[in-house]
C-alpha cells in the first residue's frame, strides 16, 4: 500500500509534522510548493479530461469502470461535477476548461425537473457552484440559474410555519417531503442566500437563511448546547445529541462565514457562544488526544465514542472562532489517525482509535482544516500536513479516469470502490492548490469559501 510508495524524506517529514518523530527529522529540506501546486493542477486537468471523456454533463464519474451516476433526480443528471468543478477550474488557470464549462451550463442546465432534489445538497453544491463561476467570470446567465434554482428551493423553507426547510423539494411543483430534519439541512443557507441577496438587491434569501437558524439558536439548553436532530412541522428537537459533527457541522460554520461575509454581529455572537459551550461540554480527551463526541444536550453527558473524519472541519473552524490552540490540538488527533492508518478512516470510536467503517467517501475536511489553520498564520506545518494528505490520495485513489472512494482501507494495497464524489471536484484539490500555489488569481486576505469550498469573496479578475 501507500506506505512503500512514500519516499524516506516524505516519510520524515509526515512524521515531524504530525509530531511523532524525532527532532532531526524536522531539518527535512524545504518542499517545492510551487512544484506541487503544478501536480495538483495537473492531476486535476488529467481528472477532468476522464469527466469529459466519459461522464460528460451527468452528476458524477465511476472511475474505474468509465462509468457515471445520477446525483440528485435518478436518471436525470443535473451536470454537478462540473458545477462544482468551475471555479476551482479558474482558480488554476484552466480557462478553455473553465469556459467549456460555463458553456455547458448556458446551454444544458434547466432546473425545471420534475423530480425531488435534497434542498441542503442542492444549495451548497448547484447554487453556491453557480454563484461562485458568476463571481470567477461575471457571467450573468450563471446568477440568473443560481436565483431560479435558489427560488425553487425557498418552497421547503415556506411548507415550515417556522422556517425551517423540509428536506427535499421538487423542483418543479415545489411539492415537499421528509420534514425530519437536522440543524446542517436546516442551516447551511446563509452563506449562499446572503450573496445571492447581494448580488440581486433582494434580501428575501438572507432573512430566510437566518430566520431558520435563529429558531434552532433560540432553543439552547441551559448549557448552550443543540440537539442535532429538528422537526420542520413543529420546530421541536427530535433527538437529545449535541453534534459538532454530520447532521450538524456546517451549521457552526455558517455562523462564522456569516459574520466574516456580512459583519454579521448576531451571527458572529452564537458562533462565539456556541463554541465556547461546545469547548466546555463536548471536548473530552481520550488518551491525551482531543475529541468531540456527541453528548447530551442538556446535560452534557457522552451518548456515544464514534466521530467521522468529517468532523476534521472543526480543527479549523475553532482556530477561525479564536481558538487556535484547541483547533491545532483536534488537528494533531486527525493527523495521528493519517499517520496510523495512510488515509483517515471514515469514522472512528474516538475511545479505542479503531476504524469503524472500512470505506472512506475521499473526503476533504482534514485538508480544509489545513487550509482554515494556515490561513491563519502561514505557519508551514500545515502545508506539510496537507501534502502528505495529497499524496497518500495521489497513491490509493488515482484510477483509470480520475480519482475514486475507497472500499476498503485496511486492505494491502487499499481497495478502490468507483465513485467521485461531486465535491472532490470543488474541495480538496481546491484547498491544495490554495495552500501550495500562492496563485494570483485569489485575494487571500479577503478569501471566503462556503462548507463545499466555493469562492465566495477573494477572486481577483484581470
Ligand atoms: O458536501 C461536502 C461538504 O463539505 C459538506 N459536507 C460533506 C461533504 C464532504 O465530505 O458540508
């Protein structure tokens, strides 16, 4: 497996940088980034070149059998990976792919399907894919299919006496379905519809977007905590677990990218408040390394060990909120499971370390705390961090057309499945090459990416 590929300095290197080697291992020569940059940006026109060949406008690519498969409407494909592969596209350079692309888009994409679309998917990766390539090119056909699409999502929100979106929407009756919901399929609009309210002069999309928010906020427990689990038709809490993690992650993040997108005080107070109740009653440390399990939201008390590598997220979002040292330390609990297993599992029981899935999603979150982290104080250990991450992807899930899920991890060599994701396409190979390519074509100071890395401030054109 991946291990025998890796190089001895590569090798100390990782080891350093996750903390576990000896001091002389730090004096590793220092990396070419701009060398690395040009590899991602090349295995990612290599994987795009695979899209066009052999998935071309379908939502995702099977890479191993040059297959492809519905995303959101079964046999009826909404073009997603290429959605979300625009502005990562531009961000490289990749302008004839970039305007292949936006072509497609103008010329295929109509949101006028008689079928059910998951509202919180369809906003993170159509409507903020859209409205990231609008901002990458000033297209304004890409706004005017982020609005009507953004339109036919706010039925969900409406079906709520309390605002709070059901959980898919046909996208041409408006008709809804699955009211049992949970705070990231509820909150994670306020990003997107707040952009979308400037960009259009209609500020229907934000006020919407935090209406659904505030409600959840507004029914804290006396220890500051949410359950994670919501009921749309009631507006109750239908669960007692408090989660940093799946059914609740990008709802936090949207509190902060909220204040930092719109100086928004409300916003930036319960991400302040939130965080703090999250440090005080969900952080647990087993054996000396830091996690989140999920806990009771009223008492505090643990209900279960397990925590996915989508929770890596949080590493980052603690060092955005102020709390760089507790991020840096979730960081290194992530960087220890890469280091043990080459890729991180895709959940753990936090009380033994041990994978309690064998598959993993070829998710990018560890790399997307890399970026959160570094961003904020250049330091180098998070490049290295991130590189080793690339790499050990570049060694298990490159395939015939493009880059793929894994089945089994524990295998030697790992086992491929034969499925990429839509957000490989707007996520980790965007937050590598942000990390090594120093590229001009992004405002650093003033870059903001929603929970499924789409450029929502930062662009620099021409
Ligand atoms: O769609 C992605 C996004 O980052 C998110 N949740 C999970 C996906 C990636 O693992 O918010």
């Amino acid at each position: 497996m991946t291990f025998a590929r890796l190089t001895r300095r590569s090798t100390l290197v990782s080891l350093a940088a996750a903390g576990l080697a000896p001091e002389w291992a730090a004096a590793a020569p220092k990396a070419d980034w701009k060398a690395l940059a040009a590899d991602v940006r090349s295995e990612f026109q290599w994987a795009w070149q695979g899209y066009v060949a052999k998935a071309w406008g379908k939502d995702e690519i099977n890479p191993v059998s040059g297959t492809s498969q519905s995303f959101f409407v079964e046999g009826h494909d909404l073009g997603l990976s290429l959605v979300e592969a625009l502005d990562t596209l531009w961000i490289m350079g990749l302008d004839a792919e970039f305007q292949a692309g936006v072509d497609w888009v103008k010329q295929n994409l109509s949101f006028d399907v008689n079928g059910e679309a998951q509202v919180f998917e369809t906003n993170i990766r159509l409507v903020g894919g859209l409205i990231s390539a609008h901002l990458a090119c000033g297209d304004p056909v890409l706004l005017a299919k982020a609005k009507d699409l953004a339109d036919r999502l706010l039925k969900a929100f409406d079906a709520s006496p309390h605002g709070l979106p059901w959980r898919y929407v046909n996208l041409k009756t408006g008709a809804v379905r699955d009211p049992e919901t949970n705070l990231a399929e509820i909150g994670t609009y306020i990003t997107e519809f707040g952009v979308l309210s400037q960009l259009t002069g209609d500020d229907r999309y934000f006020k919407i977007a935090k209406r659904a928010m505030k409600h959840a906020l507004d029914r804290r427990s006396k220890i500051g905590l949410m359950a994670a689990n919501i009921d749309a038709r009631t507006g109750e809490f239908t669960s007692r677990s408090a989660s940093i993690d799946v059914y609740a992650d990008s709802f936090y993040e949207y509190l902060w990218d909220a204040w930092e997108l719109f100086g928004d005080e409300d916003c930036k107070r319960w991400a302040q408040e939130c965080t703090a109740a999250q440090l005080a009653h969900q952080a647990k440390r087993y054996d000396g390394r830091l996690w989140f399990p999920m806990v009771d939201f009223e008492t505090g008390a643990v209900l279960n060990t397990a925590q996915s590598e989508l929770a890596a997220y949080y590493a980052g979002l603690l060092g955005q909120v102020g709390h760089k040292k507790e991020g840096d330390d979730y960081l290194a609990s992530f960087t220890e499971l890469q280091a043990t297993f080459g890729v991180i599992p895709e959940s753990i029981d936090v009380a033994t370390r041990q994978p309690r899935r064998k598959t993993t999603g070829l998710r990018p979150e560890y790399a997307d705390a890399c970026l959160n982290l570094w961003l904020l104080d250049r330091d180098e250990r998070y490049r290295q961090l991130a590189a080793i991450h690339y790499r050990q992807m570049k060694a298990t899930s490159r395939a015939a057309y493009g880059y793929t899920a894994l089945k089994d991890i524990t295998t030697k060599p790992m086992t491929q499945g034969d499925n990429c994701p839509g957000y490989w396409w707007s996520e980790q190979m965007k937050y590598y090459y942000l990390l090594f390519s120093d590229t001009p074509r992004i405002d650093y100071a003033k870059l903001q990416l929603s929970t499924e890395a789409n450029v929502l401030r930062g662009f620099r054109r021409g």
